[in-house]
C-alpha cells in the first residue's frame, strides 16, 4: 500500500471521425457514424496523472457513450475519491459494490476506461513499462489483421486492394447469417490472397443448424477459426459445435470476466478466446484470462473494438507481452484516420510497434481532448 491517494476523475467525450463504412458504428438512423469514446483523466494527491479510455459502440454491447459517461461521474469516481491506486482489492470491490454484475461484469466497458487509467497511472509511479511490472519480454511489433466488412461480393477485391496497398497481409472477415453469401465471400479472399492468415467472426449471428451445416464448409476452405458462431447465451449449441471438431470454436462476446472463462472452459464450449482489453474491463482482467487460456493449452487470438489511442496503447503491450503469434484484428489504424496522442502510432508494413515507455506510455495532446 502507498500513500497516494486518488484526488480526481475527469472525463472527456472524444468523438473520433471513421474512415470507410463498419457495420458497428452507423448511426442510430443508419448512416455512417463517428467511433465513441470517453477519455478520463485520472490525478493523484502529489500531482501525477494516469490516462484511460472506454470505448462503447451500441451496436456491439448495450453501453453507450452516455452510460460511460454518467457511470463514471455518478457512481464511480464517488467510491475511489481517496483510495490508494495501488489498491487492487479495495477499487474492484468498490466498482462492483455501486454497479453489479449482470451475468458477469457490470457495464465492463465502462470500467475498462478506470482500469487503464489506473494501470498508467501506477506505471507511472513506479517509473514502470508494462514488460517490466510484468517481467516479460515479449516482441517488439505486432502483426495487424484487416477487418473485411464487405456488404456485397463486389467490394471484397477493392477492400483487399487497400489493404495489400498499405502492407496488410492478413485478413479477419465479418460474416452471418447468409451461409451462400459468406461461403462465397470466403472462396473469393482465398483466391485473392492464399497465404492469408483469416479468420471469421460472425458475432453471434447464426443459429445452431447454420453454425453447424456451415463449419465444415470453412474448414474445407481453410478457415483456421471459427469466432463467436453462435449468441452468446448458447452454451449447450458451443458444446455441440465444440464436440463435432470442424473448426476451433472461440468466444468473444461471450466472455467478459475470467469467472465464465473458466466456467465455460470445463463446460466444454470453447477452444478458445478472442480477447479484447476494451470489452472485459480493461488490461488487468485481459491479461489474467491470457494466463488461464495458454495454461488450459487453448487457443488466443488477439482482438478489439476499433480502439483508438489510449485503449489501443493497452492491446499492444498486453499482446506485445504475451508474444502474439497471429495477426491481431485490431483495425483502428484502419478505420480510424484522426489521434489524441501527441506521437500518433503508425503501421509500417502492416505492423505496428509495441509502446516502451512507462505506464501505458501515451502522450495526450490535452488540447485535442478538451476541444
């Protein structure tokens, strides 16, 4: 324990403009929308500043930018005023105590934002990177993955052709519930770019019978994983996919907390996790559910929720640190052309460099958050 104490919470609407249509951010009407996020200035009683970010997308998950925000301002920075950062037990037990789990974890998003805002802010105290407080080396870049959204055949060879063009070379594709459409779509990336490493999420979005009639057929296509097939309240239709072995059956959405991923680990419904820091409450619980994965010998893939800045800054040294071997689909870069951070990150080759500094190793342009 230390005797620091936690003296402000300030948060600050970021709207980050997108380039390119994504399913996940039209507006409510439908049109093109803008990527949500809430900044939030974490400052102890000696001064010193630690930096975190929610990122809501309402069509992903029921937060909103306006939950994030009034949660944080109403409910949560009233119980850490005057805790001490480095209090790991005493802060989870005040966030769940004045907003409670649902299934799992109570608006996970939202307290993503508080977790990295914490994790920079004791990192900082420390005089710590990440690799250090975690004793791990890890890689130095990490390759990047390019999200394919296409909403007609037609749009796969352009989509593809601007990502080729900026030294992409692996692809995530966005399918269900159309099985023809998505078998099709699959058949034609084959052919554009064979060597691909691709991967297909359909995000709940097929029922039982389709999951199960159409794994096979993405085996034979050479598809290495099958991301969250099925909504995720389907846990006997995971268990039947698991046991008829076409594919690896990973969750995403269904997994918030390290408590279901165990859970549904013995249950025998998955083979393993697309992780995301933004949608499990942030870097700490991430990390603790890559441990439980790799030491159940199961499969991770790194992921995430278009992340800007500040959260893509924890994915990178999360994933950084546990070695990622596979392409990580974290496609803001890809869609997001705009930076709150005085040294924006770039890709080079379709990779991007792990962060080195302390903390979360973020500069922010205040100016650009409080405009």
């Amino acid at each position: 324990m230390s005797a620091t104490r936690i003296a402000s919470i300030e948060t600050f609407v970021v709207n980050y403009a997108t380039h390119g249509w994504f399913k996940f951010f039209q507006s409510p009407t439908g049109g093109a929308g803008d990527r949500p996020s809430v900044v939030i200035k974490m400052t102890t009683d000696t001064g010193v500043i630690g930096w975190g970010q929610s990122v809501p997308a309402h069509r992903w998950s029921y937060e909103t930018l306006e939950s994030v925000q009034t949660t944080i301002a109403n409910y949560l920075t009233p119980v850490l005023i005057g805790l001490d950062p480095f209090d790991d037990d005493a802060i989870r037990a005040a966030m769940k105590g004045v907003v409670a789990n649902s299934f799992s974890t109570g608006q996970p998003i939202c307290k993503a934002g508080i977790d990295l805002a914490l994790f920079d802010l004791t990192g900082k105290l420390l005089g710590q990177t990440a690799a250090q407080r975690w004793q791990r080396k890890g890689v130095e870049s990490i390759s990047l993955s390019w999200t394919l959204n296409p909403r007609s055949l037609d749009e796969i060879e352009t989509q593809i052709a601007e990502a080729t063009g900026r030294g992409y070379e692996h692809f995530n594709l966005k399918i269900a519930p159309n099985i023809k459409f998505d078998l099709e779509a699959c058949q034609l990336i084959r052919k554009l770019v064979p060597k691909a490493f691709l991967w297909v999420d359909a995000n709940g979005g097929y029922d039982e019978a389709a999951a199960m009639q159409v794994a096979p057929k993405l085996a034979d296509l050479g598809i290495p994983v099958f991301e969250q097939p099925l909504p995720a309240n389907r846990l006997t239709g995971y268990q039947r996919l698991k046991k008829q072995g076409a594919l690896p059956i990973l969750m995403d959405e269904g997994i918030v907390s390290h408590v279901e991923l165990e859970e549904f680990i013995q249950l025998g419904c998955i083979d393993g996790i697309a992780i995301k820091v933004a949608r499990g409450g942030g870097i700490t619980e991430a990390r603790r559910q890559i441990e439980i994965i790799e030491n159940a010998g199961l499969i991770w893939l790194g992921s995430g929720l278009t992340d800007p800045d500040i959260s893509l800054a924890a994915s990178l040294l999360l994933y950084g640190a546990y070695g990622l071997k596979t392409a990580a689909a974290l496609n803001g870069p890809q869609y997001l052309p705009n930076s709150i951070l005085e040294k924006p990150f770039a890709t080079s080759g379709g990779r991007i460099a792990v962060p080195t500094g302390i903390g979360l190793s973020v500069e922010i342009d205040e100016g650009k958050v409080k405009v």
